[in-house]
C-alpha cells in the first residue's frame, strides 16, 4: 500500500511538473506569440509610414516637376518678351538712324546752298584778314562757349598756318571753311565746334570731310593729325 501511495505521490508530482513546464511553455510561447505580432505590427507601421513618405516623395516630384515647368514657361516668356523689346529697340534705331541719315542730307543741302564759293583768297589773306577771322572767332567762341583756354590758343596760333593751309588748298577755301579750319587747329572737340556754329554735329563731319578733299587728303588720313603736323 506504501509503495502504491508513493507511485500515485511520484506520478502527481510528474504531472505537477509536467503541467507547470506545460503551463511555462504555453506561456512563453503566447510571449513569443505576441511579440510576433508586436514586430508584425511594427512592419506594417514602417511599411506604412515607407508608403506615405514614397507619396509624399513623388508629390514632391510632382510639385517641383511642376514648378520647372513654370519657371520655364516664364523664363521663355520673358526671354520672348526681351526679343520682343529688343526688335522694337532694333526698329526704333533703323528709324532713328533714318532719320539722322535724312537729316544730314538735308544739312548737306542747307550747307551747299549757304556755302560760299572759293574765292580767289590769296589777297585777303593777309596779317589783317586773318586778324579779322581771329576776331570774329574770339567773338563767338566768347559768347557761344565762354571758354578763355579756346580764346588763348586762337591768340597764339600762327598766321602762317592758315596762309599755308591756303595755298596747300590750291585757294579752294572760303571764309567759312577758314573759319572751321582755325577750330579745328586750336584743338576744338567736335561738340564745341557744333555748338559754336549754331549747328548739328553731323554738319561738322560733312564739314571735316570736305575740308579733307580741299587739302587732297586721302580717306585714311586723319585731319586733326594733319593741323598737328602743320603746327611742328
């Protein structure tokens, strides 16, 4: 009888063990059970969130495809709008230039008609004429310029200069050219010229060119080098 007990003892204390390492197992296993889940659900909330920043990602793209688009759209709107200003600017020169070509033939014209024809000037010009030319440049280089370093250098240019000029023109210089003549000696820009004369500067060009075909100049030379060599 003993002995019967203690086997029923022995198997009650193995099913007591068996069924605490049953129930410590089932235990661990629902552990690892939800720590599965745990870590699935983790998974899933990364793959979501990985989801959502792939959206927010190409909404990105989108965004900033679509503002390329437009800053390209407006780089060429405003590349065409220059264009568009650059030709009216273009226009606006071709008929600033016309009219700046019509209005030196017409200068031209009004200088042919006023200029006066060569004279014989050998006779006039002498200390006395060439004084009264002087004079009357003073005059209105006083009243036109008001420049005394203009006045000074007319007071100190040479006679002989114009008498030489004179003759090296074959007597093809009038007043009036002998008038521009001693500006340009004296170094005038050719604004002063312009302003001293009462006309455009486009006149004094014309005026510059011809008194180079009345001293046989060549095209290439240049004038006011050509007074500077008479000077040394």
């Amino acid at each position: 009888m003993n002995r019967y007990q203690k086997r029923i003892l022995y198997l009650c204390v193995f099913l007591c063990v068996l069924l605490v390492a049953g129930l410590l197992f089932f235990n661990r296993f629902l552990q690892l059970k939800r720590k599965n889940a745990i870590n699935l659900l983790e998974i899933t909330r990364l793959e979501k969130t990985e989801a959502e920043v792939q959206i927010q990602l190409k909404e990105e793209m989108l965004k900033r495809s679509e503002l390329e688009k437009y800053e390209a759209l407006l780089d060429i709107h405003f590349k065409e709008k220059e264009l568009t200003e650059q030709e009216q600017e273009l226009k606006s020169l071709f008929r600033q230039k016309e009219m700046l070509e019509e209005q030196i033939i017409e200068q031209a014209k009004i200088l042919e008609n006023r200029e006066i024809q060569p004279e014989k000037i050998q006779t006039r010009l002498n200390s006395q004429s060439i004084s009264g030319f002087k004079d009357e440049m003073k005059q209105q280089i006083r009243s036109r310029l008001k420049s005394t370093v203009y006045i000074r250098k007319v007071d100190e240019m040479d006679d002989a200069l114009l008498i030489n000029l004179e003759k090296l023109s074959a007597g093809k210089l009038s007043p009036l050219y002998i008038r521009y003549c001693i500006c340009f000696i004296i170094g005038m820009s050719i604004k002063d010229v312009a302003d001293c004369f009462c006309v455009e500067v486009s006149t004094v060009h014309i005026i510059r060119h011809r008194l180079k075909q009345r001293l046989k100049l060549n095209k290439d030379e240049d004038l006011d080098v050509y007074f500077k060599n008479l000077r040394k």
